[in-house]
C-alpha cells in the first residue's frame, strides 16, 4: 500500500516528468540512526527539470553505527527508492541553515545552502 503524503499535496519535485514528494524522501533518510534533521528540495536542471537536493544535519554517530557519509545515505536510499528519487546533491552539515529550521523551505536558495565541501 502506498503511503498517504496528502499534507504535501502540491509540494513536488519533477525530475525528468516524473513527480518526487520530498516528504518520502526525508523520511527515508531521517531512518538512518545518526541524522538529526533533513530537509528535500528541487533544484532547477537544464535537462530534467528539476533534480533532488538533500541538506541532512547529522549528530555524531554511535561507534557501533555507520558513519555519516554521502555514501551511506545514498546506500540507504538506493535501498527504498526508484531511482529517480535518490537525491543527486546531498549536504552534509551539523545543522541545517537558519531559514530551513523553522519551515522547510521547498525552493532551493543557493546561499541558504551549506558549504560545497561535504557535498556530492
């Protein structure tokens, strides 16, 4: 049975025609033990549309656990995504930025986003 995103009717990102909630993706990421927050946007492609976005804020991990690492959490959403849902730009940050902690915030704001370097 699919799940119901009905209070983010509307909220979409269109990757390539296809529709994303950014909801199921957050809440597939937010399963990971060490992520704290996360927050799942469209960014505007030439070619597709739009592609997905995630800026995850991560706590530190628990020695027995996985790291947090782009790799590990694309692993994860290989794991319970369509392909196309899997987001192509993750940020890694130990907090999300100001704008996105009160409201998630679905539009992609280039200097709201954390620096490059934990980036792929």
């Amino acid at each position: 049975m699919a799940q119901d995103f009905g209070a983010e009717i509307g909220h979409y990102i269109l990757v390539g025609g296809e529709k994303v909630h950014p909801v199921e993706v957050e809440t597939v990421i937010a399963e990971l033990p060490y992520v704290r927050e996360v927050i799942v946007m469209g960014e505007p492609h030439p070619f597709l549309g739009q592609i997905v976005v995630a800026i995850v804020s991560v706590d530190d991990a628990p020695a027995n656990a996985s790291s947090p690492s782009i790799k590990n959490i694309r692993a994860h959403c290989r794991t319970r995504l369509a392909p196309y849902k899997i987001p192509i730009k993750i940020f890694i940050t130990q907090e999300l930025p100001a704008p996105y902690r009160q409201k998630k915030m679905r539009r992609c704001r280039p200097e709201y986003l954390p620096s490059p370097t934990r980036q792929a």
